[in-house]
C-alpha cells in the first residue's frame, strides 16, 4: 500500500482500505510507518482533497491507536514542527489538522500538551502572511483556547488560564523593547476573550492590559513624532528626512 500512495489513480482505493484498517485497529509495525507517510502527504500532496484524506487518516490514527509517550510526542511534535511549511496550501491543511487534533484529545492530555501547541501557533500567526493560513492559525489556537481555558473546566482551566494571563502580561511589558511580542500579545488576547465570552473574569483582566498597551504605544508614538520633528529642521536637502521618505 505504502509504495502506491502517491499513485492518483490508486489512491481513492487505498485511502479505503487504510479506513477500514484504521477502522478495525489491527495493530501492524508497518501501519506505524506508514502514516509517517500518510503525515508527510497532509503537507505535500497537490490535490486538496488528497492532503484532507490523509489528515482524516492521520487523525484516526493519532487518537484511536495506542501510542507510548515518545511515538506520541513524536507525531504531535511532527504537526508543530511543519507549521511553517513554506507552501501555503499545505500549511493551511496542516492547520486544519491541528485544530482537528485540538477539539479531539482527551482533556487530560490537551492540557499536558498546551503550552507546547500555544506558544508555536501564536509565533505563527504573527509571521503569517498567507491570510486563509492566518484564519486557520486563528481557528486552531481560539479551538485551543477555548477547550483548555473553558469557564466550567475546573482546577485545570483555571490554571491555564492565569498562565495565559501571566505570558500576556510579560509580553505586553517587553513590548517597548520587542515590538513583536506587543503584536503577539494583543492577537492572543483578542483570542482568548473571543474563545471565552466576552463576560466573565478573563475579559476584566484582559482589557485593562490592551488599553494600558494601546496608551504606552500612543505616548511612543508621539515621543518618535517629537524626536523627529526637532531633527528635521536643518538644511534644504530633504532626501535624508523622514517627510522626504
């Protein structure tokens, strides 16, 4: 089967027979190999129905087979390793994959994972440039979010939900040094409080750090605007202005 998966003709077929194997869970060492393939195949097909197929065939076997902890960590390192894959229509199966794999773990195990599927997806949507990969970046971490984070999860959503608190007040307090980190922060908070509603306690800790960002970006604003209004005043030669650029 493996050796024939990228033959177009044969692919419906063994696409079947892989469900239906996946279906009975026979418990073969070449089944393992063989979705490493079926996992490379969500990136690199080039029809789009091809790379969801095998995504649908990856998931099943991520949830439904038994994975030690290092064959587990290895497959969910796998997905978080390839978000930047360099062409968008892979990357954008990729993601469609994640969130899948986000709404489908156990609860127990989503939040043994959460900051190590957060941090990289929140990296991405800030370097995206693909805007139906940012959407998608955008559905991944709001779906994460809102299972590990949920009002009515217990001692555990409560926990991650003050460390989230806890990263966006670090980010927002490095913002003047790293700009990025500002961006970051600010998506994922609108994230966070998109995910959970905006009544309830996270928007009330939520919003007092946007505004508080928003009024320190002004105030660095106007102190560029002044720095570059007393340097701009000398000569008639005007390319080397910041107006001439």
């Amino acid at each position: 089967v493996q050796v024939h998966l990228d033959d177009g003709g044969l692919q419906p077929s063994l696409f079947g027979l892989l469900r239906v194997v996946l279906g009975r869970r026979f418990v073969l060492p070449e089944l393992y190999d063989m979705m490493l393939v079926v996992g490379d195949m969500v990136l690199q097909a080039d029809a789009e129905p091809v790379r969801s197929a095998c995504g649908s065939l990856f998931l099943t076997f991520l949830l439904g087979y038994p994975l030690g902890p290092r064959r587990l960590q290895q497959n969910l390192d796998f997905l978080v390793s390839n978000l930047g894959y360099e062409v968008p229509s892979g990357r954008a199966s990729l993601l469609a994959l994640v969130r899948q794999v986000v709404l489908k773990l156990p609860p127990p195990l989503l939040h043994e994972q959460a900051d190590r599927l957060l941090l990289p997806l929140v990296a991405r949507l800030v370097n995206e440039t693909d805007r139906s990969c940012v959407a998608a970046v955008g559905e991944a971490v709001r779906a994460l979010l809102g299972r590990v984070c949920a009002q009515s999860g217990g001692a555990k959503a409560a926990g991650a939900r003050e460390r989230v608190l806890k990263l966006l007040r670090a980010w927002f307090a490095a913002a003047p040094q790293q700009p990025a980190l500002a961006r970051a922060a600010a998506q994922l908070a609108g994230l966070l409080v998109d995910s959970l509603g905006e009544a309830g306690s996270i928007t009330a800790a939520v919003v007092p750090l946007l505004v508080s960002s928003c009024v320190d970006e002004a105030a660095r604003g106007d102190e560029e605007r002044e720095e570059e209004g007393q340097g701009g005043g000398g000569g008639d030669d005007g390319e080397d202005s910041p107006s001439a650029l």
